[in-house]
C-alpha cells in the first residue's frame, strides 16, 4: 500500500487505519513501531522532510497518534504555504539520509530500525 502524489493525506490514513484493523481482526499481531515504520514507508517523496525528522526521534516518544499529527500538521502548512499538498514543506530541520549512518550494518542511507540487515 502506498500514498500517491498529491492523495490527500486524510483518505490515505482512513485507508491505513481500515487495512490495519482488518489485519489485527484476523488475528496479525502488529507491533506499533511496525505499523509506523510501514506507514512511514508508504509515504510519497513529498513527505520526506517529516519522515526524516521522526525517523531521527527517539523511538519511546514516537506513538501513531503522535506520528499521524505530525503528518497532518505537515500537510496542513503545505495547503497554507502554497495549496498544493503535493509541494514538500521547506524547513530548516531536512537532514539528508545521505548523512545518515545506520548503528546496525554502518551502512549510509538509513537507521537501525528501518534495516533490513539481521541484527
């Protein structure tokens, strides 16, 4: 499942949270971490400065409410600044993944939690 360009973010998280219900009513176990990461993931280029500002949160403060205001309050500035959710919100606090090393396999261009390399 994934969010595509210019989807606006509301039906998306609708969409999310009803796949993601249907998985933990058939039985999934679904970690919350799990679910986060796999929305984060599902996110279009657009959203990537926010994602990389909560990838880099300490793990225990982020929870998907949290996750899901922060997207929310991202697309919202986006309509203020220009109307077009489809625009990337500019910000001071972007960090490349470029710069980012991973703690598990040291390879750049991601973090621990989203590494595919067994610990």
């Amino acid at each position: 499942m994934k969010m595509n360009e210019g989807e606006k973010l509301e039906g998306f998280l609708s969409k999310f949270d009803h796949v993601l219900c249907q998985l933990k009513s058939s039985g999934a176990e679904i970690k919350e971490e799990d679910a986060i990461c796999t929305l984060l993931l599902a996110l279009p280029k657009s959203y990537e400065t926010v994602v990389t500002v909560l990838e880099n949160m300490a793990v225990e403060t982020l929870d998907m409410n949290y996750v899901k205001t922060r997207l929310r309050i991202d697309s919202e500035k986006r309509k203020e600044n220009d109307g077009d959710q489809s625009e990337p919100m500019k910000t001071d606090a972007f960090i490349s993944n470029k710069s980012i090393k991973c703690h598990n396999c040291g390879e750049i261009g991601h973090i621990k939690r989203y590494c595919k390399k067994p610990s």
